[in-house]
C-alpha cells in the first residue's frame, strides 16, 4: 500500500507497536491522551494539501453546525519547492495528533470500494464521505481529451509513485509513452507551462494549484477507463469518539442538502471536473481489517 500514493493523505497501514491500554495517557508518545470536554472542535491543518483553505473554510461550517466553534492546528506547512514529496502520514503520528493536537483531521482520503484497506479500522474512525475526487486526465491539445486518444508517441506524465503509474504500468505497459516526474506539484507545474502535453494527475492537487485551466490551454476529463481513480475525502478521529462521528456525519449531511459544501468548492475554484460534492447516500466501505459497529453508515 505504500506504494499507492493518490494524494495528500494516504495512510501508511502499520499498528503501532506497545499496547495502547499500557500507555500512559499523559505521556507525550502517547496515543491514548486524555478526551477534551470543552465547546470547541480543534482540527489539524494540513498546508501541504492544496485545498487546506477549502478544508479550513468546511471545518468551520461544521463547527458552525454544531454549535461549536473551530480552532486548528497546523500539522504541516507548506513544502519548500515542487520537487519536494511530501512525508506519508502514518497511523502512529495520527494517533498522536489525535491524543495530544486535535480531535479532528480533515481531507483523508479513503476508498470508494473495499479494494483497498480504509482508514475506518480499529485504529480510528473515518466519517461519511463529504467529497468524491478523482485522477483526471490533462490535456493541452484539444483534439485529445481521453486517456484512450492519446497517440503512443505523445508522452504521458505521471506522479513516479502514484497510483496511476501503478495501474498503467500493470495494465498498459507497452502501450504508452511514460514521462515520469517527482511529484504532482511537478506534474502540475509541467503541464501548465507546457513542458509537458498530457499526465494524470489527482484532481484536487491539479486544481488546488491551476484553478483556470482554460487559461493555460489545459483541459481536464476524470480518468474512467482504469481502476479506483475515484476516492472518498473524509474526516479522520479517535475511535473512542462515536458520538463525535454521529454529530460530523449529521453536520455532513445538513451542509450537503443545504449546498454549503457546493458553495465552498465554487468560492474556492474546486468545482470542477473530477471535484463533486458526495451524495447523502454515498457510505463507508466496510474495513477489511475491522467489523465497525458504529453509528449507521
């Protein structure tokens, strides 16, 4: 699974080591830290997702909801250039964000399918989904809007270790020209100079950075024709919290049906091909790892 980087978030699978009823809650390793009580619902920020300000903006109509209000912690800042990958986020420094910085982690990202291990596992609770992302094809010649009509002689970047090179290269490999690049930040920047003609890249680090693709001369179809290029964006939090999952799956559902969540994506230039907002009817997959008896799904 490490190698299955679609985005901002992925979560590394490993169980932390020491047995968490052994730990003590005041320690700063900790991953059992003591449950704050008080009105207000702290989120971690993470800058290094190119729509954090979307996410900071969703947390606080949340909060709002609620009748709360929302304070953030910044988990990481943005990274120094675009050749810089990001750290993957592992499931022992969750644990400790949740224990010790935040009840809350925006912008996970989390299966539309059983296909893959979801982060609703034994560690920690994923909420409804509240957005629906995918890979996207861009494009800078307007005759060639798919995957399938890219000309084998037009190469196809790609996030070195994303999960589009994966399933390319497994399923494709002889059939396309492949420019491998770093990172996406890389990919975007690439494809909006035009140093490069076409790549696949996840939606929201596309649009995060180039809002106007029509002013590049870029365009953009969500990728259909290989597997498990669409996700869920979910909230991460302490598996002993479901009566906070409850209240941030009604809050979901109410900014749904009300078209806040809607509103936000177009305040912030997110509305766009292979961006959507989730249905109220879009649910969890089932853990593979995990029989999760919370609250309905």
């Amino acid at each position: 699974m490490n190698r299955l980087k679609p985005l901002l978030a992925l979560l590394a699978l490993g169980l932390p080591g020491p047995a968490l009823a052994q730990q003590d809650p005041s320690s700063p390793t900790s991953t059992t830290g003591f449950l704050r009580t008080d009105n207000t619902l702290l989120f971690c920020l993470d800058q290094q997702n190119p729509i954090w300000r979307f996410e900071q903006d969703l947390a606080l109509a949340v909060a709002r909801s609620l009748g709360r209000k929302a304070e953030f912690y910044v988990h990481r800042t943005p990274l120094p250039g675009v050749d810089t990958s990001p750290q993957p986020l592992d499931r022992l420094e969750l644990l400790r964000l949740f224990a010790h910085r935040c009840d809350i982690y925006p912008g996970l990202v989390g299966s539309t399918t059983p296909a893959f291990d979801y982060p609703a596992d034994e560690q920690m609770y994923a909420t409804r989904p509240y957005l629906k992302v995918s890979y996207v094809f861009a494009s800078r010649d307007p005759k060639v809007k798919t995957l399938n009509a890219l000309p084998k002689t037009t190469p196809l970047s790609m996030e070195r270790n994303g999960l589009p090179a994966y399933f390319m290269y497994a399923t494709r490999k002889g059939q396309f020209t492949d420019r491998p690049v770093p990172t996406a930040a890389r990919l975007v920047q690439d494809l909006a100079t035009g140093k490069t003609k076409a790549g696949l890249v996840f939606a929201p680090q596309l649009y995060g950075r180039q809002k106007n693709l029509a002013k590049v001369g870029l365009t953009a179809t969500p990728v259909t024709t290989l597997p498990n290029m669409t996700w869920y964006v979910i909230y991460g939090l302490r598996r002993d919290r479901p009566s906070l999952r409850a209240q941030l799956d009604s809050a979901i559902v109410r900014l749904i049906r009300r078209g806040d969540i809607q509103r936000l994506l177009a305040k912030h230039g997110l509305d766009r091909p292979g961006i959507a907002v989730a249905s109220v009817s879009d649910r969890r997959p089932a853990s593979e790892s995990y029989k999760d008896e919370g609250p309905a799904r």
